[in-house]
C-alpha cells in the first residue's frame, strides 16, 4: 500500500497533493528552428518562467496543498532502486528517437556515466546533442564519425519543453492513475519520468494503472476530467481517441484493480490548437461552474458509457446536446453556468483563449488560479464570486498551457 495513496474524486475538492515539473534547461535547449520539432513554439526566458512557476507553485502551498516536484520524486525513486534507474533509462532509450541506432549506446553510456539521479533526470529532460558524444570510442565505422550526416550541435536526443505541464502525461482517477500514450512522440517520452516513480518510489508503489502507455490508441489527460467518485468526463479530441476512452471505461469498470468509476462521459470536441484538450474550452471552477470557450458548446456529440450488470459488460449511450446539458447530466446539477472566457467577446476570447483563459485550476470550490495576463476572463470570474490567485504569465503562457495544464492533482478533499 503507497504512503501517500492518490485520491482524486473531483475537480474542485479542496487540493491536498499535487505533483508539478519546475521548467529547467530543457525549456531553453533549442534553437529556433528546433522549436516544432520539440513541439514548443517560443523562446523562454528560463529565469523568469522559474520565477513564474515559483509563485504558481507558492499559492498552491500557501492554500495548502503539498507541492511534489516530478523530478524530485523520479530521483528519489532511482535512489530508492537501482531497478528504477534501469527501468526508466530502457524506456526512455526506447522511445527516445536518436537519429541512427550506431549512436544508441553512445547515448546510453552518455546518461549511464551520470552518477546523481537529479542530474540524470536533468539530462534526460534537456536532451543532447551530437557534440556531447564520444564519438571516437567503441567500435569505429564510418556512420558513427560521420554522425550520420548530423551536425555537431544537433540533437541526437531532443529537448522535452513541455514537460512542465504534468497533466498530460498521467492522470490521476480515483485512487490510480491512467498511464498515457500520448499523441505527439516528443511528448510521449515524458510518461516513463512518472511511470517509474509510480511504480519503484516508496510512496507511490503499489499504485492502480487504468491504463498502459503501450496500448495503440492515445490519450492525454487534458482530455480528462473527474466529475465526481463515479462519474468521469473524456474529450475525444485531437490527441485523445475514442477507442483509448473504451478501453480506459473498461479497465475502470472492469479491471483487475477495484475502481469507484461507473459511468464515462466521452464528449467530442473540434480539433485544433485552440482546442487541444477539453480542459482548453472548460474547466470546473465550483459545484455549478465551469468556465468555457465561447462558440464550441451548442451542438454536441457525446456518448455515455456505463458499467453494465454483467461482469465486462459495458453499455453506450449515444448524447446530443449543448455542453451545459450534457454537464448537467454528469454532475446532477440543475442549472449549470458557463462562464465565457473574454467575457463572450469574439476578439478577447480569442486572444485570452490562446493564453488558456478557459484553463483554471481549482484549488477549492469557487476558488481558481487563473493567469494574471486574462484581465477579461478574471473579470468576468470575479463578477460571479469566484476567488482567484492569480499567477504570473508573461512566460509560462508560451507553452500554451494553463494553470490546470500545469498540475497533476494526487490528492484532493473529497466534496
Ligand atoms: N492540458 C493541457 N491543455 N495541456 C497543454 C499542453 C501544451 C503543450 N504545448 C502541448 O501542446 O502539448
């Protein structure tokens, strides 16, 4: 049994635990036109989007949330087992894409070398680049000095820049987790930095997966939201697919493992960047509220799954609705309020949406972190009572994730 089981039966529930990734080098490794091959699409001023994260990370503590950092919790498990450390460096090699197999080992003895765990974990998410090999050693052939047509600086490994934003990885339902496979390769790399210390830390062993990060079909868990201790909300998105939504309700329903899960609402958003997860166009920020992207809400499909009376049955039902019906349907709640982010004016919900207006965090009910940069968005949440701590955003904004894009919960008061 973990020591510090996950417990996660909501949005909104007063946050107890909460695992986050403080950006390091690898948010500042790459030169611009490396920038959509690590699926980032800015420079960073590193020290001011630490600053940021600082604070962010501050407010959490201050309304009493413990703050874990991945990193910290991967070293920590290395240190624990030496099984960790070769269990995440294989997975990581394997889907690490490095340019030509004859560089693999070279890599491998590169990240082998690095005695502290902390700092293998750094490298492991800064990346590296051909210069850093060691080229002239082990077996000599032609493709190996020759870098196979590479440049000195060009990565063999490559930078993990959006690894600060731990919701998407993992999600954490119920008291388990859903390991993801996740649909851009660069960002799937970064589920074995939690998987391991789910699996090798002391206070975290033991814990349920609902679902492998080798099936085929992806999922990201900003598609994934806990509605209540039975109920869980899944866009069906541009990164999370239908069939990953199936075989995660059955696993819940059904698993090994007892989860309380008994009925999944998977509800279809447009694809596109303004709209990459469902926590982008919503998020639940009270019993009754939600905040969400004017314009995508009227006309929806969704389905929902429910556990059936027979062992691995599991029933669809087909939806059509508008967002707030089929939110209403989920949570019970009679009258549920959307909040449009820009106030509903199409020019400020555009631009507040680019920097995730829609994405709050909840750190209680009616209490939410939102950016600071939002000033419409925060004003219209403000005129409806809802408290906000308000988080730096010239920098982390960049990486087009919020403050809910930013967290991974793994405890919250039940509500
Ligand atoms: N849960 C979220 N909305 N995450 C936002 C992730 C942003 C990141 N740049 C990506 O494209 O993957």
């Amino acid at each position: 049994m973990a020591n510090k089981p996950i417990h996660v039966t909501s949005e909104i529930g007063a946050l107890q635990r909460v695992v986050l990734h403080r950006p390091g080098r690898e948010l500042a490794n790459m030169k611009a036109d490396e920038f959509e091959k690590c699926w980032i699409h800015d420079a960073f001023y590193l020290e001011y989007a630490q600053e940021e994260h600082d604070a962010f990370a501050n407010i959490l503590r201050e309304s009493g949330a413990e703050v874990l950092y991945m990193e910290e919790l991967l070293a920590e498990a290395m240190d624990a087992h030496p099984a960790a450390r070769t269990a995440f460096l294989d997975e990581y090699m394997a889907q690490a894409p490095v340019p030509d197999p004859q560089l693999v080992p070279l890599v491998r003895a590169k990240l082998d070398a690095i005695e502290d765990s902390r700092d293998l974990v750094d490298k492991a998410l800064a990346g590296m680049r051909l210069h850093e090999l060691d080229l002239a050693h082990g077996p000599r052939t032609l493709a190996r000095l020759e870098g196979d047509g590479l440049a000195p600086d060009d990565f063999v490994v490559y930078s993990m820049p959006s690894s600060y934003f731990s919701r998407d990885p993992i999600a954490s339902i119920g008291t388990g987790v859903a390991l993801h496979r996740m649909y851009y390769n660069q960002r799937n790399r970064e589920v074995p930095f939690y998987k391991t210390f789910l699996t090798y830390h002391p206070d975290f062993a033991g814990t349920p997966f609902w679902y492998d990060n080798h099936s085929a079909a992806h999922i990201e868990g900003g598609d994934v939201l806990n509605i209540n201790e039975t109920t869980l909300a899944v866009g069906i998105s541009e990164r999370t697919e239908a069939a990953a939504i199936d075989t995660l309700a059955r696993n819940l329903f059904w698993g090994e493992q007892p989860s309380a899960i008994d009925t999944v609402y998977a509800i279809k958003i447009p694809f596109g960047y303004e709209t990459m997860h469902l926590d982008t166009v919503c998020t639940q920020i009270d019993y009754d509220k939600f905040t969400v992207y004017p314009g995508m809400y009227d006309a929806l499909h969704a389905y929902r799954l429910r556990k059936g009376d027979n062992p691995g049955e599991v029933a669809v039902d087909e939806l059509d609705g508008s967002l707030k019906e089929i939110l209403q349907m989920a949570t019970g709640v009679d009258d549920v309020m959307l909040i449009e982010c820009g106030g509903g004016d199409p020019v400020e919900a555009s631009r507040e949406q680019w920097n995730d207006g829609s994405n709050t965090l909840a750190i209680a009910p009616g209490k939410v972190c939102v950016y600071e940069r939002n000033v419409v968005t925060n004003a219209v949440l403000d005129r409806a009572d809802i408290e906000l701590c308000i988080v730096p955003s010239e920098e982390l904004s960049r990486g087009r994730g919020g403050p809910r894009c930013m967290s991974m919960p793994f405890a919250r008061a039940d509500i």
